[in-house]
C-alpha cells in the first residue's frame, strides 16, 4: 500500500506543469511530442495528460486503503513521491527548456 501512496504523489505532481502550461494556452514537453520528453505538445494534449494523471493518482490514493492526512506513513510516502518526481521534473525541464 505505501508504493501506491508514493506513486499517487508522483502522478499528482507530475499533472501539475501538464495541466498549467495546457490551460495557460502554452505548448509543454510531454511523452506524446517527438521526441518523447523534449518536444512539445499542444496545450490540449498537455490538458489531456495532466487531468489523466490527477485521475490516476487519485485512484490510487483512494483504492490504496485508509488514507489520513497527518504525521504518518501514507502521508510521508504521498509526499516523498511528489517531492521526488518534483526534483526529477525540474532537472530534466531544466535541461529541456535552457537549451
């Protein structure tokens, strides 16, 4: 149960710049652009894939078992699954979008 609360935070995260750049009308990286991960992806598709990704680790914040917000275990591994896709984001965003 606690690698599905990990992994609810890293989809939580990672819809995140997906769903802002595509409803602020702005292309962004996605897995669907050529080349995967660097090229960009119109903001609809952008809209598409941060919403699916919401609804993912939604699911599986939900379906994982009892989930409590607090000093507890769900909680550290919802937040240290965030926090790592947020750190692996912004290094290869990073790169990406400076080049």
């Amino acid at each position: 149960m606690i690698i599905a609360y990990f992994f609810s935070g890293v989809f939580f995260v990672n819809g995140v710049p997906h769903f802002v750049h595509g409803i602020s009308g702005n292309p962004f990286q996605s897995p669907f652009a050529s080349p995967p991960g660097v090229g960009e992806s119109s903001p609809l598709v952008n809209v598409l894939w941060g919403s699916s990704n919401f609804i993912f680790g939604y699911v599986l914040l939900a379906y994982a078992g009892f989930f409590e917000l607090g000093l507890n275990l769900p909680s550290l591994a919802f937040v240290g699954g965030g926090l790592a896709i947020a750190v692996i984001l912004a290094v290869h965003f990073g790169r990406v979008r400076n080049t």
